[in-house]
C-alpha cells in the first residue's frame, strides 16, 4: 500500500488537469464526477494507507516511498519520496477527508456558478499541493507543496475576481505568504549547507551530530521556519491577511483558511520537531507568539460584524493555541487540535456558508437574527460546532484545547496558560454571540431576503451533519487521564520520541488531581463567556449598547482591529509604494531597466538584421565564407601563438 | 570459395534498414497509386525492426578489423537516430500524401539516410565514417530537393549539393592530413601515434582545423552555417524537421569520436576551437532567429543556435559534457520533429503557410494541438519542467564543472535570447484572434502519433530524466 503513496498525490492533479484544459467543455456532471471522483478515490486510497500504517508495530510505523531521483546536481541530491508516518498519516487524513466534503459541499454551493469548472479545478490542485506538503519525504517537496497552496489560495481568494475587494485580498495574502516563504527558503537553504541533504532522514538524524543544542545556527533555522510558518499559519505579525481571504467563496474558507492550508505551519513545527527541541530560544518566542496570537485574535473577534470574519479571527486564535502548544513541547496537543478544529471549523465555515447562501449572500450579521425555525440543520450543526470549539464537555474542543493548557500549564508556563484561559473565555463568549444574533432572537432580515429563506440542498447539509458528527466525537481521540485510553498520544508518540526530553522534563506526569481540576476550570470559564453572551446579546441587549457607550475608546479600537492594517500600511505598505514609484519606478525602472532592455533589445535586432544581410542567398559568398574561416582558424593557430 | 565470417550482429540495424529500403524501392514499382498509403508504414516497419535489433546488441566491442564499434555509444546514437527516423515518417504520411511525393523512393532515401548516420556514429575509421557521412549526405540532397515542382526545394537541393561537396572536399583533405601525419586511419592507430609517436603537428593540427571545417558544415556551426536557413527553407518540411536533428546527432557523435578520444593528445588546445564555434554558433543562430517572419526559417536557425548548445558541452570535454551532449540531442530529436510536426499541418497544401503569422489564432481554431505546440516551444526554450530545461542544465553544469565560466554565461545570455522568439510562437497562437476564415485543420494519424510520442519524450525527460541520464551516461563506459 505503501506505493500507493503517490497515488493519493496524484489523483486530484489529474482531476485538476483535467477539470482545468477540459472542463469547459464537459458536461456539469461530468466536471463534479471528476473533482469528487479524484477526491473521493484518494481519500480512499488514504484510509487504506492510514490502516494499513496503524497495522504496522508501533515503533516502525514510516514508510518512505522514493519514486525516483528528481534532482543531481553536484552535491545536491534530492529524491521525489513520500513519507508516511502517524504525523504525515494524520494531516493526510484530515486534508482528504475534510477536503472530499467539502468538495461535495461545494458542488450544492457553487452550482450558481458560470466558471465552476474552473473553481473545481483550483481546489484539486489545492488539495495536490496540500498532499505534496503532508507527504513530501524531504524539504524541497514541502516547499513546493508550500508554494502551490500559496498559489491556489491566491487563486481561490481573487475567485471572484471582478470584485475589487477580492482581488486585493488575494495579492494581500500573496504578499504576506511571500514574506513568510522568503524565511523559509532561507532555513532550507541554510539546511542544506549545514546537513548537505534536504531529506528528512538525512537531515534528523545527524541534528544531533552537526548542530549545537541551543546554538546560533538551529536557533536561526528554528526562527527562520517559525516565519515561515507565521506567514502560512496566520500568526502576528503577519496574520492580517486570513481575515481579508473571507472574501474567497465559503467553501474556500472552509477548507483553505480553516480546516488544512493554515495548519501547514503547525504541521512544519511538528514535522522539524527535533531542530526546534535543541533551540529553546525560538521555543520560547514560538509559545509567546501563540499565546499572544490567541489573545489578540480573540478580542478582535468580540465586536466584527460579518460573520465569516468572527470565524476568521477565531481561526487566526485558535491556530494560536496550537503554536502555543508547539511552543512548550506539546506537539501531540498541538497536532490533536489541528484534527479537532479541522471538523469543527470547516463545520462552522460550511454552515455560514449556508447562511450567506440563504440570505443571498449577506453576511453582516445585524441583518439576521431568528434563522434557527428556518434552517434547523444548519443550526443545530452550527451550535455543535460552536460548544465544541468554546470547549464544552464532551464535544472534541473541549479535549484538545484542554490538553493545551494542561501542557502548558504543566511546562511551567504559569503566565501563558492564564492568558490562553481567559482567551479560551473570550472565544466562548463572541462564538455564542455569533450563534445568538444569527439564530436567535428578532428578525432583523430585510422583507426581501426573508421569504427567500429557506434549509440549504442535502448535498450541502450532509457534509455539515458529518462534520458536525466529527466535531462531536473526534475528542475521543485524545481523552486524558487514563493511560491507555489516549489513543492520539500513543500513536503519535513515537514521532516526537525524539525529541521528548524536552516535554518529558516538565509535563507528562500531572496528577489526576490537578488535570480534572484544570478541566474544571476551563469548563467553567467557557462556560461564564457563554452566559455573558447570553445576557448580552438575548436577554438584554441593551446592556450589551450601554457597555459599548461606557467603554467607546476601546470599542472603536478593537473594533478597527487595533488598527493594525492601518499601521502596517503606514509602516511598509505606503513607503515602499512611494519609493517603488518614486525610485523604482521612475528612475530605476523606466530610465535604467527599460533603456537598458530596449537597448539591448534594439542592440539585438540591429544585430539581426546585420546577421540577415550577412545571408546573401549566393553560394559563392558562402563557400568564400568557409574558407575564410578555415583560413583565420588556421592562421591563428599557425601565426597566433601555437 | 571462402567466405569471410562477417560480424552480422554489429550491423544488424543497417541491413535491416537496408533491406526495407529495398522493398520500399521494388514495391514502388509494383504499386498502384491507391496503394502508396502502405509506404510509410513498410518504412516505419523497418524503424521498428532495425530498433529491435539495435535495442538488444552483443558485449561491447570493435569488428570489421577495428573499423566498426559496436558500444553503447553507438546503440544510443542507433536508437537515438531510429526514433528521429520513425518520428519523421509519421510525421510525412500525410504530407507525403498531399504533396503527391508518396513515393516508395522518399522513405528508401529516409531509411538511407539512417543507415549512413549510423555508420557515422559506429566508425572508429575515417574511412569508414567518410563513408556514412556521403551515404548521408547524398540522401538529403535528393530528399531535398524532393518536392520537384517547388523551386525552393530545388534551390535548396542545389545549394546543399554544391557546398556539401565543397564541404566534403575539406573533410577529406583534413583526413588525408591526419593520415600523413600519423600514418593511421583508425581512429584508435591516431590515438596511439598521437600519444606516444612523434607524428608532424604542424600537419596533424591543421588537418583537424580541416575535418573540423568539414564536420563543422555538416553540424550547421558558424561560420560554416550558411547554407542552413536556406536548404531548411527550401526543403519539404518533414525534410527539415528529420535534417535538424539526426545528422546533426551523427556528426556530434563523430566529433566526439575524433575529437575527445582520437586527437584528443595533441599540443593544442583544441577545446578553444569548439569552444570559439559552439559560441559564434549560439549567438548568431539566436539573434538571426530573432528577426525571422518565417516559421520555417525561424527553426532553421534555432536549430542552429540548439547546435551551438550541444557543442558546449563538446568544449566542456568531460564525461557530464559527453553525456550531456547526448541527452541533449535525445531531447531535441524529441521537441524539434514535433513542432516541424504541427509546422507541417499549419502550412497546409503546398506549404503555403509557414510564416508566424499563420500562426495567429491557432489556440481558437485547434486549442489541443496549441497546448502540445506550446509545450514543445517552451521546451526549446528550455523552461522547466519540460526537457529542453534539464538538457540545458546538464549541459551548462558540465562547463560549470570544467571552469569554462566564460561559454557558460555566453550559453545563458543566448538561451534568453530565445526565448523572445520562442514565446512568439505563443503570442501568434493565444493572443491575436485569427484573420482569415480558412477550412479547419484536422490533424492525421500519424502526425498525433508522433506528437504523442514528442510529448512523453518532452514531459518524461522533463520531469523524471533518471533512467534516460543513466542511459547516457552508460553509453560512455565502453567507450
């Protein structure tokens, strides 16, 4: 099975081909079977990997699949293999399954659509880069798995690409992802002069020989991948653009923004585990950074209107916490949370998406209100979704997001964990005010909208239900306390038996005691954002106006998102552009480069029609010309020195 | 009487071409003109006959008195020629159809032709090698000029004529020299003589500057070029598209025999000459390409610019050069008879069309077969991840490896160069909406036969070019 491997790579390529050069032209049937059918058959051939992997003894669960040598080149010397073990197995489950529903979601969601072909085909060839990345055996395969996720984000956000909005939205994402994989490209270029090899293998298994425990080197290659990651996985400084990628359709969100490409950050932390083990440094600034992350998103997600974006700064806090558990060494926590929030959050995107369907595409959520009666489904998978993301026993957020602060409270990180605490509040409290103003209450849909409303098609609302099932039970997964219960820890556990010193030093053991008292705790505070949210959005809205009125500085501040966009675009955005026209463009651009191309393109052509007079079309002239030739040829050699 | 024992395995390729050429040659007699329609494929028959033979050969080793090698070398370049050949075949079926030249005798002098590039690159004599190179050279006068009632096919056979025999002459005065000099025609006698005897250089280095004016017309380098635009201009495209690739791949092969393995002991520096030609060859096959309106004409001197590519890894003078040089011709065989291939069909009856311009809107009218014609254009561009990028890199990395910077950076700046007008190809096709409504073009059997064959060719040494590399690098070891 093992050589299925790029099998399951290939597929949605092939969809993606075929749906791009044909689809067109196809049948919409036949554009769905193709994009569900490549899907669906990788995602297959995945459960059949992933079981046949679980079969194996634990401690030898990798199968490294090298397909054939790609490159050699002098010292560089890099295989196109795929790589599967529980890390890889995991994520490449999550990225098929979560994909193929929503995929299937997709074909209720976009069937107003004219280029839908189109659409289909940039997702299967999100979902080949995103394999690409979970399975590639070595680093330059990840960055080209890195790099087409980027692409098909920038794709998908600028679908719409007649509207302004998106296409802005697009670039910005592009802009940011570049600054992050310029940090990436950086660590892998120093990878290589360090290791010689960019093969995973290779490169973990002499961490130990060739690099120093908390030396410059793995600190700068740990810093420098942890950009990287900040740029993919949305964490300050770099995260304003995930909230602007909601301009992309809903399913895009869903799967792009929420349930895979973001994680790609996570996954690469997990996946170079052991070089961040030996760089405490950049452990410290890696937890920091999360928890900040998770606290800053989400307040910002307290007062947004427009329901997608509460779902996108909660994404951005949620992919918080999981830095935060890389940070304090608790990447099994970190990769259990990826899982969890997959379902919970694609089930959340989904089910706004299927709001904003019904509504014809309003997406303020003081424009709804009293949806509850007319899409039940949708509500009902949407309030799962919610309790289990605010982290309410036993849904599957409660488990993950648990184990976080557990290991970081265990790590002795005292002051991250009661941050994240209060954050895990907060969330609770705007997830329960989205739920509350889009289902509950009045009304406050316009006359027009309201009697279009109506519960959105099966082939939306099934991978809704799912998801929603999912999000329900993948908790299981990981339930603490009792040893042999964890089944997440134990499969995963060997991944990072590497590198567990670290984690091994401080957390592992805590006491039943102490862990239920935890889970008490973090029950009760979500529990608390939940109630406050009720009294402030159903019970008495008005206190909610009167607190806004009493404390207007801070609501309009964080209202305007700590008027972080505004600073950047001060910051970088408007010198560079005044310098790019001003000096780039105006100097180096259109007196230096473009005189120098012309020149050389008007050098060239003159050439050239010298070289065309030079072809007289007589043989004479030619024959003359050879033996000219032969004589300077021989001259030189005969007079010319030797 | 006694006969000879004759090493039928070393040549067991030729005499299968030959004898198909001959039934080609009796059955011309015999067919009907409604029977014609069977020519290519009796040809194409022989290809894959000769190709059997040549894919299985015997140990490595030298026959016919040490005049015939029998190595990997040679197979590569066997099958290397065999495929330029089939491919060429499919590609004429049609054309030969239309221009009413479906004569048993074109395919004969195809398979002819084969047969004297292969004795090129299996002669370890120069008499030998003299040999093959005429046998060559007098099958593509005639092919040439096939398309008798054309008169640039005409002008174009008797242009090639009169200078190939020019050409000839210095070819033969070159080896004459070298004989003088060292008193062998062997190619292995000269490298003995050349190594530890004390032969007259004076003659033998200017009898190498003349068999390298002579290769050096045949292989279409500058200076000795000229004829090139003309001949390919004037010849039946699929004529052009079969002259671009396998006799330059022949005449690569016998200056790598003589050049790297025979003379290569001399007192000269006679890399600085490859060196000099693969240079001028480059830049002035790309900047004339520049400014060509004519499709045709435009290859005629891309091909010589790809000409100039090879011989840089000629100078490199390495075993990654050597075996970059034959990768590269691999490829090229591969991309070039596929885009002469669709060139062919554009031009439609009579090759009336073979400016760029008739190009325009062919993404419209025939949006499969722009796809194919793109990729193939942006691999003689050299644009990952189709072939023509990794055969550049492999060559560049083999001048890299022998420190020779200077024709690295020639070799870079020119492969820019082409590609302006390479990607003009791509601007006639996708972005100028067609003129004039024309009857559509509908693409032959054949031709989608050969074009699938340039694709995986293109594609598959493109993206994973392990076992072909491996390929070439073998066929040194028994050199």
């Amino acid at each position: 099975m093992g050589g299925m491997l790029w099998l399951i790579v290939l597929l949605p390529l092939m969809g993606a081909a075929v749906n791009g050069f044909f689809g067109k032209n196809l049948p919409k049937p036949a554009v769905y079977a193709v994009a569900l059918g490549s899907t669906g058959l990788s995602f297959a051939l995945a459960v059949l990997a992933f079981m046949e992997l679980v079969a194996m003894p634990a401690d030898a669960r990798v199968v490294n699949n090298v397909i054939y040598d790609w490159i050699t080149a002098g010292d560089l010397n890099v295989a196109v293999n795929f790589l599967l073990d529980p890390l890889s197995g995991l994520w490449m489950l999550v990225v098929t399954g979560v994909g193929f529903l929503i995929h299937v979601y997709s074909v209720g969601y976009m069937s107003h659509d004219r280029t839908f072909w189109k659409f289909f085909s940039y997702l299967n060839l999100f979902m080949f880069s995103m394999l690409m990345l979970v399975l590639g055996g070595n680093f330059l395969l990840m960055f080209i798995g890195w790099e087409g996720v980027g692409l098909c984000s920038y794709l998908l956000i600028g679908y719409d690409y007649h509207r302004t909005a998106a296409a802005v939205a697009g670039k910005k994402a592009f802009v940011m992802n570049r600054i992050g994989d310029f940090g990436f490209i950086l660590a892998i270029m120093l990878i290589f002069v360090v290791f010689g090899t960019l093969d995973y293998h290779g490169v973990f298994s002499q961490a130990h020989e060739k690099l120093v425990a908390g030396g410059t080197v793995v600190t700068a290659i740990t810093l420098l991948l942890f950009l990287g990651a900040t740029g993919k996985s949305a964490q300050i400084p770099l995260y304003t653009w995930l909230p602007d990628a909601m301009e992309g359709p809903t399913p895009v969100s869903a799967l792009i923004h929420a349930a895979t490409m973001v994680t790609a950050g996570v996954y690469m932390l997990c996946r170079t585990s052991i070089l961040f083990n030996m760089a405490p440094f950049t452990m410290t600034v890696v937890a920091v950074i999360g928890c900040a992350t998770a606290v800053f998103a989400a307040t910002i997600g307290l007062f947004q209107k427009d329901i997608k974006r509460v779902l996108a700064y909660s994404t951005v806090s949620q992919l918080g916490y999981m830095f935060m558990a890389c940070g304090v060494g608790a990447y099994v926590a970190a990769a259990f949370h990826v899982m969890t929030h997959a379902f919970f959050k694609a089930c959340l995107f989904l089910g706004s998406g299927s709001v904003i369907h019904s509504m014809g595409g309003e997406q303020n959520m003081e424009k709804m209100g009293a949806l509850k009666k007319h899409m039940p489904q949708t509500y009902w998978t949407f309030l799962i979704s919610t309790l289990a993301i605010a982290g309410i026993f036993p849904f599957a957020g409660f488990f993950s997001k648990d184990e976080i602060l557990a290991e970081t409270f265990g790590s002795g990180h005292t002051a991250l964990w009661v941050i994240a605490t209060v954050a895990a509040g907060v969330t609770a409290f705007y997830m329960f005010r989205a739920v509350f103003l889009t289902f509950h209450g009045k009304s406050r849909v316009d006359h027009e909208v309201e009697h279009h409303l109506h519960e959105s098609p099966y082939v939306m609302t099934l991978p809704l239900i799912i998801l929603a099932f999912l999000a329900t039970v993948g908790g299981f997964l990981g339930i603490p306390i009792i040893e042999g219960a964890n089944v997440l820890h134990n499969f995963l556990g060997p991944v990072f038996a590497q590198g567990a010193e670290h984690a091994a030093e401080h957390g592992g053991g805590h006491s039943l005691e102490l862990e239920l008292g935890l889970m008490g705790l973090s029950l009760g505070v979500a529990i608390t954002g939940i109630a406050l949210a009720y009294y402030f959005f159903l019970k008495n809205p008005a206190a909610a106006e009167r607190m806004q009125k009493s404390y207007q500085g801070i609501h309009t501040l964080v209202f305007n998102k700590y008027y972080i966009d505004e600073l950047y675009d001060w910051l970088f955005t408007r010198p560079i552009v005044r310098a790019s026209r001003e000096i780039l463009h105006k100097i180096v651009d259109v007196q230096i480069i473009d005189g120098l191309v012309n020149g050389v393109a008007s050098f060239f052509m003159g050439l050239s029609s010298v070289a065309r007079r030079l072809q007289s079309g007589l043989i004479r002239d030619y024959a003359l010309t050879m033996a000219v030739a032969f004589v300077l040829l021989a001259g030189f050699y005969l007079w010319g020195g030797r | 009487m006694v006969l000879p024992i004759v090493d039928f395995g070393a040549v067991a390729p030729e005499l299968a071409l030959t004898v198909f050429a001959c039934l080609l040659l009796f059955a011309g007699v015999f067919l009907k003109e409604n029977g014609r329609a069977v020519n290519p494929w009796l040809a194409l028959a022989g290809v894959l006959v000769a190709s059997a033979y040549a894919a299985c050969p015997a140990e490595p080793h030298v026959s016919f008195s040490g005049m015939y090698a029998a190595d990997r070398f040679t197979q590569f370049f066997k099958l290397m020629f065999l495929l330029g050949t089939g491919l060429t075949i499919l590609i004429s079926a049609k054309y030969s159809d239309d221009e009413r030249i479906n004569h048993g005798e074109y395919y004969a002098l195809l398979l002819f032709a084969t047969v004297g590039m292969m004795i090129m690159a299996a002669g370890s004599d120069m008499i030998v090698i003299f040999l093959g190179l005429e046998l060559l050279s007098i099958s593509l006068y005639a092919l040439a000029g096939y398309t008798r009632m054309r008169a640039e096919s005409n002008e174009a056979a008797l242009k090639y004529f009169l200078l190939g025999g020019f050409a000839a002459g210095f070819l033969l005065y070159g080896m004459a020299l070298i004989y003088g000099s060292t008193g062998h025609t062997g190619l292995f006698g000269i490298a003995k003589a050349v190594s530890h005897g004390s032969p007259n250089y004076t003659l033998l280095t200017i009898g190498s500057i003349l068999l390298l004016v002579g290769l050096g017309f045949k292989v279409a380098a500058v200076p000795f070029h000229q004829w090139t635009p003309d001949v390919y201009q004037g010849s039946p495209v699929p004529v052009t598209a079969f002259m671009s690739a396998g006799p330059k791949a022949a005449v690569l092969a016998v200056m790598i025999r003589v050049f790297e393995q025979s003379v290569a002991f001399m007192n000269v520096d006679w890399t600085a000459w490859i060196t000099v030609l693969a240079v001028m060859t480059m830049t002035v096959g790309n900047i004339a390409a520049l400014v060509q309106t004519d499709a045709k004409r435009m290859l005629a001197f891309s091909s010589i610019s790809h000409a100039g590519y090879a011989m840089v890894g000629l100078a490199a003078a390495n075993k990654g050069g050597i075996s970059a040089v034959l990768l590269y011709m691999l490829v090229y065989t591969f991309m070039n008879i596929g885009a002469f291939g669709i060139l062919a069909l554009v031009a439609r009856k009579g090759e009336q069309r073979t400016r760029m311009a008739d190009f325009t809107g062919f993404a419209y009218t025939n949006p499969g077969l722009a796809v194919v014609m793109t990729i193939l254009v942006f691999s003689l561009a050299g644009i990952p991840p189709m072939a023509g990028f990794i055969a550049k890199f492999y060559i560049f990395m083999s001048a890299v490896e022998a420190g020779q910077y200077f024709l690295v950076f020639a070799a870079v700046v020119n492969s820019a160069i082409g590609i302006y007008y390479y990607l003009r190809f791509t601007v006639y096709m996708y972005m100028k909406d067609p003129a004039e409504q024309l009857p559509p073009l509908k693409a032959s059997v054949g031709l989608l036969l050969a074009l699938v064959i340039s694709l995986y060719g293109v594609l598959r040494l493109g993206v994973a070019p392990g076992p072909y590399l491996e390929m070439a690098a073998k066929a040194l070891l028994s050199f």
